[in-house]
C-alpha cells in the first residue's frame, strides 16, 4: 500500500473530521462565509486643493496623487459621486504669501476650502464634504495651533479653530474635521455651530492623532514640510500609547462629536479595534499619505501587487472594526469594486 494510501486509511487517526479548507475550495464559498466586506459606501476619499483654475499638479511623493484647482476638483468629485464614494475630505495648499503667524487665512469667506465647498455643493450636491479644521495650512511656521514664543497655546487656538469652522460651514461644509488635537475644541466648535443654527452640521473629530512619521508626503502635498518649525509632539498623541486614545475618544464623543476617528490607519489598527469595541460609536480610520505611498513605490517597483496590496490593507480596517476609511486609493478602489473584480 502507497504512503498517500495509508494516510487516506487512518485519516481519522489524525482528526480530519475538521477541515476548514472546505469552506475556502471555490470562489462562492468563499464569498458565503466572508466575515467582512468592503464597499464602495465605506471609503471617503481625501482631495488636495490649489489656488488657480485649469490645475492638476501632481504631487511627486504619492505617486497617482493631485492637486487639483477647485474647477478641477469638482470634476474630479463629480466622477467620486458617480462611483458611489459618499465624502471627499478638503485638504489646501495655499499660496505663502497668504500665511502668516496667526493663520489669518483660515477665516477668510472666500479661501480655498470656502470656494471648493461652494463649487461642490453647487455641482455635486449629493456627496458629503468633510473640512479640515486645523491651522497648519494657513500658518507660517507649520503647526495645527497659535504659537506663543515656543509653545502651542491651547486655549487661544481652539478659539480661533472655531472660527475657521463656522466659516466652513458657512460655505456648504456638511462634516467638520477637527485634525488639530488641541483639549476642548470639539465642544467649543459643537456650542458655537448650535449658536449659529449649523446643529445640523457633523463633527468627525481626530479623536487619536498620533506624531506619527507617516504623514511626511501629505505634508509635501499642503506645503508645509518646509515651513514647520520643530515637531508636533506636544499636542499630537505618542505612538507607544494605547489607553490614553480610548481617554481622548470618550472626550471627544462626551463634547459633542457625531463620529471618531484614528491616525494613521494600519499601524495603529489595534487602536481601532480598541475604540470601535468600547464605544461602538461611528469609527473611522486615515489611511495616510506614507501608507498610501509605500504600497505605490512597492508596487511600481514590482516588488507587490498594487491592486491586491491596496485592497488587503483597506479590508484589513474593516475587519478592525472601522465604518470606513479615508484612503487616496478611494477613486481605483470604487472602480475595481463597481466591477466586482477580486485582484489576481
């Protein structure tokens, strides 16, 4: 009798009665016992804008990536809305000259977020769009907050994150984006929107923001990699801490934020996982710009699959617990989900 024989006859000897490999033989059994699924409902996609019109700027360290004037961005958001992507989140590049120390600019009716946020809800009112509120665009030096000699000031800063916010929802802004980290600001910008009648408007609060050093090509993408003085240690979260994201979630939702979010994505799922289980409030994930552009450079490289790499990565927050994620893979990984392709 042959080895495979014998092995077959005392096959019960090794408790072969189990064999998961049953349920993963074929494609529709597969697709039957999937525990998560990624939809085109799940994905938020992150839009950079720049001053002028007729503009699509590539931006050299996220390969695939642009900045687009807001004629051009409402083009590209109209495309988004026809895929069935839900938001766009507004992040600019503004011109040097119109930063200064206080980021006067933020509050302007008329800066790049207002007009992309008045050219959007005029031509593609069915998406949702989502501002950034942080002064790091707008200031001189870099930072998310008011510098007082070498310190970010909290309290004179969330006063003026307050303003930034109400004049995004003056222009048509639907979620509110607080990324700044600063203590107390989402129940500030939660009392003055009521104040103004915006109760209406949503509040996705970067409730764990880590200084993280994956955001080096965002910051390439907004201008200010070479503008910012120092770090941002003092105000975002340290990367070796878990318990204190789960202090500064349950802050935020007890101020008045509508949904929550982690930053980065991937290297800090467990951190998702840790907030969607305790909360169980709206969670979100950054799928940031280093992310993003590690996956590109490997996949141009030849060294992975890009399509199959990228949709790992955004199931693998799903199966954290994320409700969705904000990922610069959005708009391919519509296409590829409109079409119900698996990649190879």
């Amino acid at each position: 009798m042959g080895e495979r024989q014998a092995i077959e006859r005392d096959a019960w000897r090794l408790n072969l009665s189990q064999r998961p490999r049953r349920n993963r033989r074929s494609e529709w059994a597969r697709r039957l016992v999937r525990e998560h699924r990624l939809d085109v409902s799940d994905l938020i996609w992150p839009l950079f804008l720049v001053e002028g019109t007729g503009l699509k700027e590539p931006v050299a360290s996220m390969p695939g990536v642009f900045r687009h004037s807001v004629d051009r961005a409402v083009e590209a958001i109209a495309y988004a809305a026809s895929l069935g992507i839900p938001a766009v989140a507004l992040f600019p590049n503004i011109d040097p000259a119109l930063r200064d120390e206080r980021g006067s600019h933020a509050h302007h009716p008329e800066n790049l977020v207002c007009a992309a946020c008045r050219a959007i809800k005029a031509n593609v009112s069915e998406i949702g769009v989502i501002t950034d509120v942080a002064l790091d665009p707008y200031t001189s030096h870099g930072h998310d907050g008011l510098l007082e000699g070498d310190e970010i000031v909290n309290d004179v800063t969330v006063a003026a994150l307050v303003g930034q916010a109400l004049n995004q929802a003056r222009a048509g802004a639907d979620v509110i984006a607080p990324s700044d980290m600063m203590d107390g600001r989402v129940g500030a910008i939660r009392a003055a929107l009521d104040a103004e009648g915006f109760e209406h408007v949503q509040i996705m609060s970067y409730a764990a923001k880590y200084a993280s050093a994956f955001y080096g090509p965002f910051r390439d993408a907004i201008g200010t990699s070479q503008t910012l003085r120092g770090d941002k240690r003092s105000y975002q979260m340290d990367p070796a801490n878990s318990n204190e994201a789960l202090r500064e979630v349950a802050l935020d939702l007890e101020e008045g934020a509508d949904m929550v979010m982690v930053k980065p994505g991937m290297p800090y799922l467990d951190i998702v996982r840790r907030v969607a289980d305790t909360f169980e409030a709206p969670t979100f994930a950054y799928q940031v710009s280093g992310e993003y552009a590690m996956i590109m450079a490997a996949s141009q490289n030849g060294w992975l699959d890009g399509d199959r790499a990228m949709m790992e990565s955004l199931l693998a927050f799903k199966r954290a617990g994320a409700d969705g994620v904000l990922t610069y893979f959005a708009i391919r990984a519509a296409e590829m989900l409109n079409q119900r392709v698996e990649p190879n």
